[in-house]
C-alpha cells in the first residue's frame, strides 16, 4: 500500500492543486491529511472541499479546531485572529459541519500508524515537536505509539527515531524505517512551508517496503498570493509564500 500524507494546506488552493497533480504519478492507494485544512489563506472553502473529497482521514488541526468553534483562540495574534474569522464567514455549511467533526487523531492499527496534527501527547493542546527534546516527551507513552506517527503543525519536516530510552534527529531525506525502532515525522506544509523553500511539501509511505519519501513541487504563488490579498488578509501571509517561511 503507497499512503499519501499532507498536512497545512492552509487554505492555499494552488498548492494543493499541484500536489495533488503530483500524487497522480505516485499509484496512490489511500490519502491522509493531517490538519489545517484552513487559516492564513485565500480559498478555504475550495480546499476544505477538496481535503474531503480525497482524503480517507483527515485530522483537526488548530486553526481547523478555531474556525470551527471548538477551541479559544483569543490568545493569537490579531491578523491569525482576523483570517480565522474571515474563514468562518467563507465556509459553506457542510464544510463547517466537516471541521466541527474531525478527530484529534487516528490510530491505523493494521498499518501501525498513528495520524496527529501535533504531538501525540495531550492532543487538545497542539504541541509542537520539531527539536528532539519535544520528540523525547514522547517515550513516556512509548507502549501507545505505533511504529510510525505522521505530524504536521511546525510546516517543517522533520525524522525523529525512537529507541525506548533515546531520540536521534535524522535528515528529512528519504528513509526506510527501521523495524526495531519508532518514529515521529513531520510532513511539512502544503501550503505555507517555512524552511525557506516555498516549494508546497507532501509526502509518500510506502507501506510495504516501508520507505518514507519527502517531495516538493512548484505551484502557482502568484495566483496564491493574490488571493490572500483580494480576501483582505494580512499582507504578509501572502509575502511569506514566495519566501517559504
């Protein structure tokens, strides 16, 4: 089985569009995205469709979670404050009704995966794992965690392998898991990356064989960007796209 795992489209419909064309080459078996449908973009509601539509799972992410009402989201700063709540008032009744209803994980067990959005510990909460001594909280539930747990959130990517008392960071490159270890891996972003490559990042498990591959793809920035603009959002969520951070 080849799984397909995204995460932080953001409400940016050209990126989408283009992994999507990329996926197509890959013989794609099942789809699975892991939050943040929406927040900072132009086309929520055309992306919250099409997540829908082609994932098999999808999880809550925060900014889906805030939109959708089910989270206090007082806290952020203006201008996220501002595109959640544009994002509300675009989103058509089913769509809203999709976010309202989407799980803080899932737990494949016959694939011995594990879906989050951040990490898997105090899932309400939206924690970020992107240095080792966050992966590290994680062995205190090492007997919950599968052999592999997918992450989005940081819009970076990220390997972490798991030992039961040790946390070794390895290079987002393409890996064949080891079978005596765990996993904690981030996938990147769709639709808003930050490690200065704007290129939109997905990702291909290869279930069988058990190879993880990371990919990039070019997409249509401009037309993005512009779309944030004409949404009367904040500027810099469209002047970040063409930087990647």
């Amino acid at each position: 089985m080849r799984i397909a795992i995204f995460s932080d489209v953001h409400a940016n419909y050209e990126a989408l569009s283009a992994v999507i064309e990329a996926y197509k080459r890959e013989e794609i078996d099942v789809y699975y995205c892991l939050g943040d449908t929406v927040g900072y973009g132009g086309s929520p509601n055309h992306c919250a469709e099409l997540v829908r539509k082609l994932a098999s799972k999808t999880i809550l992410g925060n900014h889906d979670a805030a939109v959708a009402g089910r989270m206090d989201y007082s806290y952020y700063y203006e201008a996220a404050r501002n595109a959640l709540d544009t994002h509300a008032a675009m989103l058509s009744g089913e769509s809203m009704s999709w976010l309202k209803n989407l799980p803080y994980q899932e737990r494949l067990i016959d694939q011995d995966l594990q879906l989050c959005h951040g990490s898997p510990i105090r899932l309400e909460e939206f924690e970020y794992i992107f240095a080792p001594e966050q992966a590290r909280e994680c062995l205190s539930i090492w007997d919950e965690l599968q052999h592999l747990t997918v992450i989005g959130h940081s819009h970076l990517c990220k390997v972490f392998a798991l030992d039961q008392d040790s946390v070794e960071e390895l290079p987002a490159t393409d890996l064949v898991l080891d079978p005596h270890r765990k996993y904690i891996i981030s996938v990147g972003s769709v639709g808003q990356p930050r490690d200065y490559d704007n290129r939109a990042s997905y990702t291909v498990y290869d279930l069988a064989t058990g190879r993880f591959e990371f990919k990039r793809i070019e997409y249509d920035i401009e037309t993005a960007a512009d779309k944030v603009l004409k949404a009367d959002l904040e500027r810099n969520f469209a002047h970040r796209l063409y930087i990647g951070v």
